[in-house]
C-alpha cells in the first residue's frame, strides 16, 4: 500500500523578518543590560569569571544549536495527518536532550577541575540541565521556523531573554555568588518550554513533518552541530578561549577586552545569528531570486559596519566611561576594529543559512571549522595581546566566509523537492 504524499502548505505571508527582527531587538537589549548589570556590581576582575561561565555555557549551547538549524531545514507543513502518528522531531530531541545530559555529567571529572577550578561540580548541574533543555528549545524552534509559525518564534526568542534578564537581576539584589548566577543563566531554558510549549502545541502537533528519517537526522545534525561549535568558539565561547589563551594577562585588563568585545560586536551578531533560520527558509524557498537577496543582505550588513565602526571610533570610549564609570576604557580605533570585525560573522550567518539551503552539509560544516580553527591559532600567534586579539576576530570569520563564497559561487542551486514517505 503506497504511503501518502505529503504536501507543502503554503506559507504565511506575514513578514517573518520583521517578527523575528524585533524579537532579536528585545532579546539583545535583555543581553545588554545583563552586561551592563553584571560588571557594575561585581567588578571587571569579577566580570572575567562570570564571563568564561557564560561563554562556556554558551559554547555548549551553541554547539546544540546545530539541532535547529538541520531541523529548520527538514520541517515541511503538512495538512493534518490522521491517525496521529509520533512526532520524529520530538522523539530525537527527547533522546538527545538525555544524551546531552549524561554526557555533560559522566564526563565532568576529566575536565571540572581545569573549566571550573574554584566551584567544580556546583557548576557541572546547571551546566547539565540548561545544556539538556536547550535541545528541546533548539527542536521545537526549529519546528517553527520551518513552518513559519513567526510569531511563536518571537515569541520563544524574546521570553527566554527576558527571563534570563530578570532571573540576573535578582540573584544580584541577593548575592554575587557564581553559582547562583549559573542557575539563573541556565533555568530559563527549560522554563521557556514550560510556559510557552501550551500555546504553541496545536499549531505544530500533527501540522509537520521532517523530510528525512532517524539515520539521516542523526548524520545532518552531527554534522551541523560541528559547524555551531565553529561558531560558538568564535561568538560566544570566544571569551573562554581569550581566557585560556591569555592566562598571563592582568584580570581587568581581560575583562575589559571581554566586555568590549561582548558589547560592541552583539549589535549585528545577534541580529544575524538569530535570523539564521529566517534566512535558510528564504534561501530554500526562493531559488529564483537567491542572488539579488543574498547580495542586498550582505551589502546591508557591511553598510552597517561602516556606519557602527565609525560610531563606534568618534564616541565609543566616552559611552564607555559614561555606563562603566571608573573602570579601565578601550581607545575608539580599537572600538573600531571590533565593530568591523563583527561584519564578517554577520556575513557567515548570510552565507552559512545559504549553503545549507542547498544541502551542503559537508561545504557548510567546513566554512566554520576552518573559521574557528584560524581564530584559536591566530590567538596562539607570538603578538602582544592587543594585536591577536584583532588578528583572531577578523582573520577567523574572513576564512570560512571564502569557503561558503567561493562555493556559493561555483555551484548551481537546485530547487526543493517534494517529499513522499
């Protein structure tokens, strides 16, 4: 007996980038204030150990964020199936989420000790269980960036941030204490399933379905989740690596190129990073006029990278004294050289969503290993710390952007197919 076909709905016409752009807004101005909060009550010195938990948390994060990407890619709409049958999405992030834990807690004596040297294994439970949630997150907003269900999406981006946010700021009414400041980082994940999971659960239950099957998922997202983790030691675990590259560094002095690097290159990081899945479903869904969109996007980007790095010369140490009074201050070149720096991730976040479109997880994966790779060695180079620091953020993103283009360039785009089961 032949299965039924399953047949693409047509998607809403509803701006999703406008959705998801305002909700990267909300979710950025949450992040800011956290570093804007953070340092003013602890101290840079402080700062620098609160900010190597973040990065480190996130960098796992980050590296299960390859699940939304191949998730994003797999989801078709679907008209309502009957029978009910299991959700595969769900049942491998349910796997997954268990696996992530395990892992994070079995393996945890080979590294606590070194990651964690003066909290250990007070930091190892929230690491776990914001990790092991963050799957389910990653599933269930791959599902509806792939049938572009914007206003859950927006909705999920901006409620974990503010959660976030608040849960910060008042364990800091409370205490300064890093453990307690772990928890309040890692608790919104699995909060953010439970509050917002009853809203969205009839829009997507039995509406979607993935393209693939168990075996092929499993190979994609492995494969994507080593690309997130090229992003995630350029991005956001991008402080820990400074850290453990720059052991010999005054504190404040780390802290404040941590804090420098976090706050000036966010503004078209975040944007970008968070519209990634945005971007896939436009790149698979609209082959014809692929070229004009990708160009207009990256031309906008580093538009606005001029625009920003200027700023960001003339005025960025006196808005620095102004909301870090009496701390150390970056000069504006320098302020300068980050901003633009942070063009050319923005750029991989265009061009990675691209070549994914296209199924290419090998070319995909490739751009953003050799970007992390290029990163760490430049960081190991025998310059100053000022002068690698630089080298690390522009050479990186630079070499995995030459990979995706050179790619992009040299292939023919082929258009989705329909998928039977």
């Amino acid at each position: 007996m032949n299965k039924p076909e399953l047949k693409r709905l047509p998607r809403a016409k509803v701006s999703g980038f406008t959705l998801i752009l305002g909700a990267t807004g909300i979710a950025g101005v949450a992040s800011y204030l956290v570093m804007w909060i953070v340092p003013n009550q602890i101290g840079l010195a402080g700062y620098a150990v609160f900010a190597s938990l973040w990065s480190f948390l996130y960098l796992v994060v980050g590296t299960l964020g390859g699940v939304q990407q191949e998730v994003t890619r797999a989801t078709l709409p679907i008209e309502r199936m009957p029978g009910g049958r299991a959700s595969k999405a769900r049942n491998f992030g349910l796997w997954a989420g268990l696996l992530v834990f395990l892992v994070i807690v079995c393996t945890s004596p080979l590294w606590v000790g070194f990651v964690f040297p003066a909290d250990g294994w007070k930091l190892v439970w929230p690491l776990a269980v914001g990790a092991s949630a963050s799957v389910m997150v990653a599933v269930l907003a791959g599902t509806l960036y792939g049938a572009s269900k914007w206003k859950a999406v927006a909705l999920m981006v901006s409620v974990d941030a503010v959660m976030r946010l608040v849960a910060v700021s008042v364990v800091l009414i409370w205490t300064d204490d890093v453990v307690a400041l772990a928890w309040a980082v890692a608790l919104p994940f699995p909060l953010t399933l439970l509050i917002l999971w009853p809203f969205f659960r009839n829009s997507i239950v039995g509406r979607t379905q993935l393209d693939v099957g168990y075996r092929a998922l499993t190979w994609n997202v492995s494969r994507t989740m080593v690309a997130a983790a090229g992003t995630g030691i350029m991005v956001s675990g991008f402080p820990l690596v400074l850290g453990v590259s720059s052991a010999g560094e005054a504190p404040e002095l780390l802290g404040l190129f941590i804090l420098t690097i976090t706050l000036t290159r966010a503004p078209l990081i975040i944007v970008a990073m968070s519209l990634q899945s945005y971007f896939l479903i436009m790149f698979r869904d609209n082959v014809e006029s692929f070229w004009k969109r990708f160009l207009s996007i990256q031309a906008l980007v580093f538009g606005a990278a001029i625009v920003l790095a200027g700023a960001g010369w003339l005025i960025g140490p006196a808005v620095f004294g102004f909301l870090f009074p009496g701390q150390l201050q970056p000069e504006g070149w320098f302020i300068a050289v980050l901003v633009f720096s942070s063009a050319f991730v923005g750029a991989m976040c265009i061009s990675a969503p691209a070549v994914l479109a296209r199924s290419q997880h090998f070319v995909y994966t490739s751009g953003w290993v050799v970007a992390a790779m290029v990163t760490v060695l430049a960081l190991l180079m025998p310059l100053d710390f000022t002068a690698r620091t630089c080298l690390a953020l522009v050479a990186g993103p630079v070499a995995g952007l030459l990979i995706h283009g050179i790619f992009l360039a040299t292939s023919r785009r082929s258009r989705p197919r329909l998928i039977t089961q």
